[in-house]
C-alpha cells in the first residue's frame, strides 16, 4: 500500500507533505497535512464498488457540498480528475472534517444536547434527501439499489440474510417469513414509499459532531432507497438508549422540521435495516469480534421480528 500512497500523493500534488494512516476498516483512509490544509486520502477496497459507481459517489458528494451540507468534498488531483485508479486500486482525495463522532457502537452514548443533536441529525438528514432531489442526476448515474430486490430479493445488496449460516431452525423459519411478508408490504406500499438518494449507513461513527454542526461521512454503501431505510438505520443503533423515545421523536421532528415523510412503514423498515446486518456479517466471519456482533445482530433481528409479525397479527 505504500507505493500507492506515494504515487497517490504525487498525483494530487502532495509530494512532501505529512502522511498517515487513521483508519484501516472497509477502505484504508490517510490524513495528509499540505500546506496548513487537512485532506482525508482514501484507499478504496476492491470489488464492492465499480470506479463508475465511485465516481458517481464523488459527483453526489460534491453536489451535496455544494448544496451546503456538511460532507466532504471532493479534491480534484493536478490532472483535473476526482478518481484515480492506481496499480488495480480506486483512489482519491476529500477535504477534512475536524468532527468526532458521535459515538461508537454498542458503547452507551456521551453526547450533550442530547436532545437538541438528534434533532439536528433528523434535519440534516432531510436536507441530505432535499438537495439530493433537486440535483438532476448527471448522464449514466449508477449507484446501487436499496429496494425490494436489494433488500429481500435473491441477491440482496449485503447478502442472503436467511442464509447465514449461525441461525437456528427456528431463527432461519423466522426471517424467511418474514422476507415473505416484507415483499408483500413493499409491493402494497411501494406508491407512499419516499424514494430516492439516501446515504445508507447513518449510525454513530459516519455522524460528526463539531461545535454546532453535524456533518456526515462515509458515502460508501450510498445509492437509491427508500428514506425510511436512513432514518431506521440511525434509530435501530440506538434504540438501547435509556431516553430512546426521547431520541426518536427528536430525529423524527427534525426531520419533518424540513420535509414531510410518511411514518406510517418505520417499523417495517426498522426490521429491515436489523436482518441486513444478518446478511452483512456472513462474509466477516473470520475477522476480530465477528462472534459476538453476529450472535447481537441475531438477537436484534428476532426481537424486531417477533414485535413486528405479533402486531401484524393483532
């Protein structure tokens, strides 16, 4: 990865310039220090996206920038380009936020203004689905699909989630029907379903807070989906919280601060979001952790679940 960086760094005019690694997750992300101006460098990893989705994800980013919102923008290299593609490897370059997340997974939630910051989020978040709206979407556009197929089709985005290998007879039985009813209700539904370019992948770590402002990172699972499906991603990781409802409501008024949004399939979609978390770990099996967040993905899927197919059934 060395050589890349360097030949990454020389083609955005770096050369010289402080270097080092921050993050080594889905993609390997650089802090580089030019000149008194922070850039975030990132390294993409293979095979999830292709480098026309990528730079389809760039475009947006800068859109959205440039439709105020607190993202990172894109930083074009010497040769005027947004991506490069060097030795087999996407790369290319964002400006800096000096934010910190909100917080991390599964740790109980330090946030001031609780209340007031959930609030800010939902509103972000609308502004995010406001501006992404009125951008018209350059010739050849292509970002991946939350939708029915996406989400319960053959071949969903973040795999088989009734496949996964750990789940019992009963758990597998379970998310099967589930899957059944969940197309039936989409299909039913689809004419009141909020749909568009949604972000994906709103939990704590892609949320940064700085001073006042919320700012948002990490566009890599981006692409067209339904609007609930951001709002349930954000609700389902911290629904553990002691003053959730409280949470809930805030993001939720927030939101509807800026646009309107029919409630009426949250639930659905909170279910939704927790059984792509089953799907998602199948191929993370082996990695550090991946036990645990597994058996807690499981767990999260059935309780929503069984709430959700008990209140249909009422």
């Amino acid at each position: 990865m060395k050589s890349i960086v360097e030949k990454a760094m020389s083609q955005w005019g770096f050369d010289g310039a402080d270097c080092r690694l921050v993050a080594a997750r889905e993609n390997r992300v650089y802090r580089i220090a030019k000149d008194g101006i922070t850039y975030a460098l990132r390294l993409h990893r293979q095979g999830y996206c292709s480098n026309a989705e990528l730079r389809c994800e760039l475009q947006w980013m800068n859109a959205v920038s440039a439709g105020g919102l607190d993202v990172p923008a894109p930083i074009t290299s010497t040769a005027g380009k947004m991506l490069h593609v060097i030795d087999g490897v996407a790369v290319d370059v964002l400006s800096w936020l000096e934010g910190e997340p909100l917080g991390k997974t599964g740790v109980p939630l330090k946030v001031n203004n609780r209340t007031a910051t959930f609030h800010a989020i939902g509103r972000e978040m609308a502004r995010l689905h406001t501006i992404s709206d009125a951008w018209t979407l350059p010739e050849g556009f292509t970002r991946r699909r939350w939708d029915r197929d996406g989400l319960l089709g053959e071949i969903p985005i973040w795999d088989r989630f009734w496949d996964n290998p750990t789940l019992s007879t009963e758990d597998r039985e379970l998310f099967l029907h589930m899957r059944a009813v969940a197309k039936s209700e989409l299909t039913a539904r689809k004419a009141d379903l909020d749909f568009g370019l949604i972000h994906a992948d709103l939990v704590r770590e892609n949320v940064l807070i700085h001073e006042d402002k919320v700012q948002i990172i990490d566009f890599d699972d981006s692409g067209f989906g339904f609007r609930l499906f951001d709002v349930a991603t954000t609700l389902l990781r911290n629904q553990t919280e002691p003053d959730y409802a409280t949470l809930k409501q805030s993001l939720l008024t927030g939101y509807q601060s800026v646009r309107n949004l029919d409630l009426a399939s949250l639930d659905l979609f909170a279910v939704l979001r927790a059984l792509t978390y089953v799907g998602w770990i199948m191929s993370r099996m082996n990695e550090e952790g991946s036990q645990e967040r597994n058996a807690r993905f499981v767990s999260t899927a059935r309780s929503l679940t069984e709430a959700y197919l008990s209140r249909q059934a009422e």
